[in-house]
C-alpha cells in the first residue's frame, strides 16, 4: 500500500467527486476542523493550502469527534444535518478502502466511529462483500469523549468493569488477562458503571492514563 499525505488525499477525493459534487464543502469543512481542533497543521503548496502528515495520522476517532461533538455539541447542528454528513463521512471511508489507501481493519474501526449505533455489515477483505453476524448494533448508547491530541496507541473491545472511581474507569477486555486504567471519564459515565458491568470501549492512550473515545452499553 504506497504511502501518501493527507492533503493528496483529499485533492484526490476531491476530484474523485467532481467540481460540481455537494459533498465537497462538508469534506471542506472536516478538513478544516481537523487543522482547529485535531492537532493537524497545513503548508503553502502555490496558492493551496494543504494538510499535512501522512494519510494514516486520519485516525478512527477523528470522524466521530467530528460527527457527534464538533457538529452536533459544538455547532449545534440539527441532527437531520448531522445525518448528512455521516453519510458524506461514510462514503469517504469506503472510498479510501476502494482506493487502497486504507486496509479492512481500518476501514471497519473508521465505520464503526462514523455510524455509531447503526448496523453496519462485516466487510472482508474484497470490498462490498458480507456475511450475516451482530455487527456494531449491539452497542447503544455510544457517546464520544475524545479530547483532540495524540495518542500513543488506541484499543477497543468488550470489557468487563473491574473497577469503578469518580471520574475513572478500570477494566478487562474479553480475551486479555491485564487489567486496562485509570480511563478517564466523565462523571456521568463513572456515576452509572458497576463493577462488573460489560461494556464496549473505545480508547486512547495518554501518557499513563487512558482517554475515553467511545462508550456503548450492550442490549440485554
């Protein structure tokens, strides 16, 4: 898989799209929250102005900190506009799988954070194709926490709460003996955990502690 920046990236899709295309002004306005409020910088190309870094620093919990707190928190926007842009989001992951830019396993985690608790078949390694399994429906309640910045490594899965604080979580993921914390939180998240609870998460880590990127409760 060749490398490539994120500001080719982006030209590219943008002709991909074509000059008439509505979508170019929700991928105008991502790019633009990722240089304000993701930590991205831009160079002078001539008289463009590109984002830069390479293509694989567009990172899963970019799309939904920019659907469900800078869109829907920040700017307030109705949700039937939100909705809009997920699925611009939607089709620009699918579009960076069919392209090569990304691989499955990053194109699953980018679609999982862009639609939250909607469904969202398997995909494997030939693009479009599934097959019957629970997906991401089983997670409710998703909510994003992520505050903008790098992390040295993300992780996601259903855990099990092993222990509860005010204002921080520890757990165990299925299958992973090691108990995973301090994970930050906010209060209301700690407030309505147990110990014992099974729980999906999503996380990003921060020095010693954890940040909170996504949290689902799973239906009974």
């Amino acid at each position: 898989m060749p490398v490539q920046s994120l500001g080719s990236v982006f030209e590219e899709y943008g002709v991909a799209l074509g000059p008439e295309s509505p979508e170019l002004g929700e991928m105008a306005r991502f790019r633009e929250f990722l240089v304000m409020h993701a930590g991205f910088r831009t160079e002078t190309a001539g008289r463009t102005a590109r984002i830069v870094g390479p293509a694989e620093a567009l990172r899963c919990f970019h799309f939904s900190q920019y659907l469900d707190w800078y869109l829907s928190e920040k700017e307030g926007l109705p949700r039937r506009e939100v909705e809009a842009a997920r699925s611009v989001m939607n089709r620009f992951n699918e579009w960076l799988l069919g392209d090569r830019i990304i691989g499955v396993a990053d194109f699953e985690e980018n679609r999982e954070s862009i639609l939250g608790g909607e469904e969202g078949p398997p995909v494997t390694q030939e693009m479009g194709a599934s097959d019957e399994g629970p997906g991401i429906a089983e997670v409710t309640e998703e909510r994003d926490f992520y505050v903008p910045g790098e992390y040295s490594s993300v992780l996601s899965g259903e855990f099990v709460i092993t222990k509860v604080q005010e204002g921080m979580l520890y757990g165990r993921r299925d299958g992973d003996s090691r108990e995973i914390g301090p994970i930050l939180v906010v209060r209301a998240v700690s407030g309505g955990s147990r110990v014992g609870d099974r729980v999906h998460l999503s996380l990003g880590r921060a020095g010693g502690h954890w940040n909170l990127l996504g949290f689902g409760r799973r239906k009974e």
